[in-house]
C-alpha cells in the first residue's frame, strides 16, 4: 500500500528501458526535483572534484558543498584532511584558475571513516 503511495507522489513520466534519449529526460526530471542546476559552477565543482585537484588529494576527499565563500571537504583520514588545511591557499587558486566566477574565501574540512 505504502508503495502505490509512493509511486503516485512521484511525477515522472515512464520512460522505456535503453532509451538513452529518454535517460537524458530522466536525469533531467532528477536535476529538476532536487534543484540542481548544471550550469551553477559551485554544483560543478562538486561534480568535477576528482578532476580538478591533484589525484593524492582526489583519491581520499569528496567535496560536499559551497557556502558563503567556504568549501566544504570530507576526508577520509584526519592526515588528509591536514594536508589540504596546509595546502589550501593553493587548492583555492587552482579551483578560481577553473571556475574564476566563484567567490572562494577558505576551505573547511572534516573526517569521515570509510565504512
């Protein structure tokens, strides 16, 4: 019962399997619902974490989120998290070098394990 529920609430149009025209529309309607925009370069430096800094960096964090001029980091090692404290002048200029429209100010970062 609370599964029909669950279908009803949802909008999403029923899109055939290996449609990858219709996949599009899919993560489209996805974006839409949570409110993430594309086109914002703070989603895109969330989404392009991994490219955009060094990969010793890359492998151990994720990128959380942006606000009010802070980036938020999650690490996975309390050494990790330290090194890129130490080297965040540097990591902010190389992130303005990609995306120069974001206001960056400081870096925050916080462990989490992985498991």
């Amino acid at each position: 019962m609370q599964r029909d529920r669950k279908r009803q609430e949802d909008i999403y149009e029923i899109l055939p399997k290996e449609d990858p025209v219709s996949s599009q529309r899919y993560l489209d309607q996805i974006l839409e619902r949570f409110d993430i925009d594309l086109n914002d370069p703070i989603n895109r430096i969330i989404l392009k974490w991994k490219t955009i800094v060094d990969p010793s960096i890359a492998a151990h964090s994720v990128c959380q989120g942006y606000k009010n001029g802070t980036l938020y980091i999650i690490c996975d090692h309390p050494s990790r998290a330290s090194y890129i404290r130490m080297n965040s002048k540097e990591l902010i200029k190389t992130i303005q070098s990609v995306f120069p429209e974001v206001e960056l100010k400081k870096i925050v970062t916080r462990v989490k394990s992985k498991s």
